[in-house]
C-alpha cells in the first residue's frame, strides 16, 4: 500500500534527479501531468529562459537540450534526446541511422516525390475521419 502524501508534496525521479508531483507517472509524464502554462520574455537576442515548472516537467537541468517543433501556430517544445512518440516514424528514424552509421549510401528524394510532398504541405488530416474503402493491412 502507497503512504499517504500530503497536497503539493513531490517525490525524486531517481532516473533523472529532478523533483515530480505526486501523481505523476516517472517513465511517461503526459498522461497524468496537470496543464502548465507558463510565459517568457524574447530577449532583444531572441533568446528564453525556460520557466522553472516547464525545465522541471522535461526534466532538463543545466546544459540540457531541448527542441522546438512549429505545428500550426504553435511551438512544441520536448527534451533534445526525448524519444520520437510515433512509432512508425521512430522506427524509420532508426533505420535511417543504421543505414548512415553503416556506411551506406542515402540519396535525395526523387524530384516528383519532394514536389508531391511540398504540395500537401498544408493539408489537414482528420485522424478521426472513418476509411472510405477496404484497408489491406
């Protein structure tokens, strides 16, 4: 049985030493992890500092790196060397690396294929829209 913890107590992620709400899962923090919002001020260098609850939420201390992700009109920002949440495309990333590391030779997109791409740029997909037709699975 769990001890009782008081309002507003925190534990020690003992993986990355940093302070987490009690609640709040240590391997996957989104799901449980209350919304944050917090601002910053841009710096005439165009720089940040990242407000206290975010660095702590990421678990990034000093030193640490984080990335900016643009979607819409909104900047996701996650921990540099957090893993990629889709997993298709984590394991492609992942082959993608193997392939370089080995040596081997990785070319440009085909011409047609990068201007298809560019094309659908801005198309929004509903993922929640029903499949018209059979899927092959």
């Amino acid at each position: 049985m769990r001890p009782q913890n008081t309002p507003g107590e925190a534990r020690i992620d003992k993986v990355r030493n940093n302070p987490y709400p009690i609640g709040m899962s240590i391997t996957d923090r989104s799901p449980t992890m209350p919304g944050i919002n917090e601002q910053a001020t841009l710096t005439s260098k165009g720089q940040i500092t990242l407000p206290k609850a975010i660095r702590q939420a990421l678990g990034v201390t000093t030193g640490g790196k984080v990335s900016f992700e643009l979607r819409g009109g909104e900047v996701i920002v996650t921990r540099a060397d957090a893993k990629h949440e889709d997993p298709a495309i984590g394991a492609f990333l992942g082959l993608l690396e193997q392939d370089i590391r080995q040596g081997k030779h990785v070319g440009n997109l085909p011409d047609d294929l990068a201007q298809a791409m560019l094309a659908n740029l801005e198309h929004s997909v509903d993922i929640n829209e029903d499949i018209e037709g059979e899927v092959a699975l």
